[in-house]
C-alpha cells in the first residue's frame, strides 16, 4: 500500500477518493493466524447470518457504517493472503450476472504472478476462471456491498510463493483497483 501511495500518479488520486484500512486483524497479524485473539474470525458476522456475529473488530468497523459506506461508494478492494494455498483468485461482486471488465482486470493482474486457481471450489465456494462471483456470505465486503458498494474485489495471494513476489502482485492490483473502479464508474 505505501509503494503504491508513493508512486501514484496525481491524476489518478486527484479523480478518486481512497481510503485506507492498513489492518483490521491486528492481534492475528502479531502472532501470525487467522483468528484474532479472542479466537474469532474478523471477516465473518456483518450481515447477521445465523450462528455469526461480528468479532471485536468488526464491532468497531460497524460503528463507523456511514463513513465506510460512503468510502466504498465506487468499489471496494481488500488485500487478502490465502497462505493454503499456490495458486491465485480472487472473489469479486458486481451488480451483473457474469465478472465484467473490473473483475478482469484484476484477474489478469493475479495471472500475470501466478498460476489461477483451477475451476471448482475453494473455501467451499465456487471458483471459476480463478474468480468466486458474486458470494455473499458474513464478511465485511459482502456487507459494504449489500449497503450500496458499486463492486467490490478480495483479491487472495497463495502464500506459498516468495513474500516480493507476493507483495508486487498486491502493489499491481492496488494500482489497476482505482482506474477500473473509476472507468467502470463512467
């Protein structure tokens, strides 16, 4: 994210309101898992599933809903790592039937550092073309996308390659997220 800020063109950042939330699982992160340290997952309980309910964190991002909605008005992008796993995907939500230009542009970033998830399911989804389309389940995206998001990608780093290599796919998707959420806007 830092990379990306500091090499940014100022016409890209002077069409498009970005804002940032550098780490939600802050506790997690520290020790290196998925859980926080109350033993609950971050992303799940945010739209009030049966058997979830939002962690702490969670809690706190739900009281900030306004802002956050208005944030994430043209597009939502969040930056995940799927340590499992070799292969990229990412899951995307647009307000149409099949992944659009948005969706594939991000896609064609994760294909350019690795190998695409094959077709079938991850996480029990459905994955196809190394996209999982419009999920919605308890996570924070879904809810930002049920609360009016434009679109939205979780894009998902495999683990299991060099940390530069994942890095610089993270910084490219970061870079092409901005300018397919604003020409998807126009």
């Amino acid at each position: 994210m830092l990379e990306f800020l500091e090499a940014a063109p100022h016409d890209l950042l002077s069409r498009a309101q970005l804002s940032v939330l550098p780490l939600v699982n802050v506790t997690a992160f520290r020790v290196g898992t998925r859980f926080n340290a109350f033993g609950e997952n971050p992303n799940r309980g945010y739209l009030g599933l049966p058997g979830e309910s939002p962690s702490h964190e969670g809690r706190l991002l739900l009281a900030h809903c306004e802002f956050l909605q208005e944030a994430a008005r043209d597009g939502l992008l969040t930056c995940h790592e799927d340590v499992l796993l070799s292969h990229g995907y990412i899951y995307s939500c647009e307000h149409a039937v099949a992944s659009g230009a948005f969706s594939q542009g991000l896609l064609a970033v994760t294909a350019a550092y690795f190998p695409l998830h094959p077709d079938g399911a991850v996480d029990g989804c459905p994955v196809s073309g190394g996209i999982v389309l419009n999920r919605y389940d308890g996570s924070f995206e879904s809810w930002l996308m049920r609360k009016g998001a434009a679109r939205m990608a979780c894009v998902e780093t495999p683990g299991q390659h060099p940390i530069e290599q994942r890095i610089a796919a993270q910084r490219a998707m970061i870079e092409t997220f901005p300018a397919g959420a604003l020409q998807a806007r126009d």
